[in-house]
C-alpha cells in the first residue's frame, strides 16, 4: 500500500470516528475546540506527499500537521479528538511518527 493508499484510509477513519462519537454522544454545546495530527521525524518524498495532501509546516515547533483529518464541520472537539486519533493511528500503523492533539476554542 503506498502512502496516499494509507493517507485515503486514515481519512476514511478518522471520518468514520468523528461520526460514530457525534451519534453516541451527540454534539456538546460547551466543547468548541480544534483536533490536529501532528507527524515528526519525516523527509524527502514523504514529507512531500504529506505536505501535496493538506500537512503544513508547524508553527509551534518541528514536523507537520493537519488540522481536522476528519473532515467533519462539527465544532465538538471531542468528536474532533477522535478522528485525529484513528488518524494518527493510521499513520503509526505505517511507521509514521504520528500523534493527536487538541485544543478548546
């Protein structure tokens, strides 16, 4: 699988997770906020397929990030959260040094 195979299905997840919080828990009101991944520790081609797929330079220190993989226009960040993580998942699956972050708005 090459790395926008692996990007397609961290997507997919990181969808598929923000959905599934939002029907169990529904959207909160109070839990305005942001989620991210943040990826460190990559070089040459894969830098720039990530950087060609919506990571940018981060701006509080080294790597790269995307804000909000999952897509969703929700503004709960625990739904967020838990796209971020399944995305990040995706990507340390891959040997990617990645994590999830977040913050309230």
């Amino acid at each position: 699988m090459n790395l926008f195979d692996v990007i397609e299905n961290a997507r997919v997840k990181a969808s598929e997770a923000t959905n599934k919080y939002l029907a169990e828990n529904g959207e909160q009101p109070f839990n305005c906020g942001f989620a991210w991944v943040v990826v460190k520790g990559v070089r040459g081609i894969k830098a720039d397929v990530l950087k060609s797929v919506g990571f940018t330079k981060r701006y509080d220190g080294p790597g790269l990030s995307l804000w909000n993989p999952s897509g969703s226009f929700t503004q709960d960040m625990s739904a967020k959260m838990a796209g971020a993580r399944e995305f990040a998942d995706a990507l340390s699956e891959v040997g990617i040094d990645a994590y999830a972050q977040c913050r309230l708005d």
